[in-house]
C-alpha cells in the first residue's frame, strides 16, 4: 500500500506509529524516574549523611559529605549507655517476631471462628471486634499500664507481647475472616464427612488457603512492631530492655550535646532490617491484597 493510499484511507504510516509510540515510552520514562527520584531522595540523603562527621550537620545540608567518615558507623557499633548495639537489635527482633507469631496465629483462630463455627452472639461479638478499630490505642493506654504495673509486669516484654496472642488487632482479624467467607464450604463439608473436627479442617484446609492473608498480617505486624516508640517508652524503663527506636531516642539527650551523626548513622542502621523484610516478601503482600477481591 503506497503512502498516497494511507492518507486516503485515514491510517498512519507504521513509522510514525512507532515514533509516536516510543516518544510516549520517553515521556512516561522521564516522569516515573523523577517521581522515584523524589521518592528515595530521604533514603539516599540519609544513607549518604552517615559518612558526615558531625561538625558538618547543620552547616552542610546537601547531599555529599565534605569529609567523608566512619566514625560514626564505630559509635554505633560500640553502642550507647554502656549497651552494644546488638542488645537493642536483639530486643527489637525479640519483640517483632514474637509480634509476629502472636498476631497471625490468634487472628487466624478468631477469624475461624467468626467465619466458620456458629454459636450465639456470633453477630454481637463480630459487630464489638469491628467497633474496636473506631477506639484510638491512646484511650486504652492507661487502664491497661496499671493493669500490668499491679501484675508487676513493667520493664519486661509482656505487655508488649501477651496482647498479640490474644487477637487483639481488629483490622486483621476481618481481614482473614474476608478470606476465609470466600472459600467453598463445600470443601468444610467435604472433610467433615470424612471424620475432620474443626481442628482438622482449620488446619489442614483453611490455613493454607488463607497464607497470602496470613502473610500480609505478618508483614505489617512487622514492620509496626519493628518501628513501635510509644509502646516500649511507655513499658520499659532499663536500657538494656530498649529496643531500637527508643535506643534511638539516647543518642538525642537534651541535657547534654546531641550527637547527630551517630543519630542518622543508628536511623539507617534501624531501617535496614524493614527494607530487606519488606524487598523479601512484598510479592506475598501483592498476591495478599490481589487475592482479597477473589470471590470462591
């Protein structure tokens, strides 16, 4: 077909279709690699600020260092208040993955229940845990702060690990009981004539038709737990009991001078273990939220 021919017929010549299209391709290309650029500049700042010694904060706000050092990477490491690093990464992770377990496995039992076992109240106790996530967490702070002081439980993890065990967050419950009201009963029915109690089915059918739900409760209770400050602050008292946010707050003494290296130094370290957690299962938490609209 000629070019007269083309411009008769209304059709673009396949050339300027493709420049058309790779001009869109440039255009779009440009845009999203300055939104990403927008989006890591804090990451990249922070990491690079690390290296300034600390004379430079406050006089030198670009993003190289002038004088590139370590030094605040030794301070870290070395640790602060007589406490190495380690223990606060210890106690950060004691709490995250103890977080973690408790969450996924008390909600994963509620929500069977909600969604799979009938009993009366069934709606009153759904319709209460749904209204628990419309209650700020500042309005129960102190009624349970002395409830665990009287136990003699502050200073120690359990205030900020026994609630986790006991399906106390609302929002992920209902997430696994939307997963669970979308699949089948005909498979419950099917395990049940073969002799399959609830313990049965829960763990043998439900648990592994529900892992995207599971896994996104984990991911999530892991990075709140990992990032928490107001909990800890509130419920530990010893150095060596602080975790990494609150060990974050010793580099920052108002009474005496600021160590601003050290503090930017100890945030990043702080965030690398989020960044890998977050790299290693976003796929999961993509499949999780895909795999919420599903109906069975």
């Amino acid at each position: 077909m000629t070019a007269t021919a083309l411009i008769t017929t209304g059709q673009q010549p396949p050339r300027r279709r493709l420049t058309r299209r790779t001009s869109q391709t440039i255009v779009w290309f440009v845009a999203l690699t300055a939104i990403t650029l927008v989006v890591i500049y804090p990451l990249v700042w922070l990491l690079l600020s690390t290296f300034k010694p600390n004379a430079e904060f406050g006089q030198n706000p670009g993003l190289l260092p002038w004088a590139p050092t370590i030094d605040n990477y030794l301070k870290v490491v070395e640790g602060i208040a007589g406490v190495p690093l380690w223990r606060f990464y210890a106690n950060s992770l004691i709490l995250a993955v103890s977080a973690v377990i408790g969450t996924v496995l008390s909600s994963a039992l509620a929500a069977y229940a909600f969604a799979r076992v009938r009993f009366r109240g069934l709606g009153v106790l759904f319709t209460a845990m749904i209204g628990t996530l419309l209650l700020p967490f500042h309005v129960v702070i102190i009624p349970q702060y002395i409830w665990f002081q009287k136990l003699g439980l502050v200073d120690t993890f359990v205030p900020l690990i026994l609630p986790k065990f006991l399906a106390t967050e609302a929002f992920f419950v209902f997430l696994i009981v939307q997963f669970i009201r979308n699949i089948p009963r005909d498979m419950d029915e099917a395990a049940r004539i073969d002799g399959a109690g609830h313990a049965r089915i829960f763990w043998s059918i439900i648990l592994p038709l529900v892992k995207p739900a599971l896994i996104t409760c984990a991911i999530f209770t892991f990075i709140w737990t990992w990032n928490d400050f107001l909990g800890p602050l509130l419920y530990l008292n010893s150095p060596e009991n602080y975790p990494l946010p609150i060990a974050l707050r010793l580099y920052n003494d108002q009474t005496s001078t600021s160590d601003y290296g050290a503090t930017v130094t100890a945030s990043f370290v702080a965030l690398v273990p989020v960044l890998l957690f977050f790299i290693v299962f976003q796929r999961f938490l993509v499949d999780g939220v895909a795999t919420q609209g599903l109906k069975g």
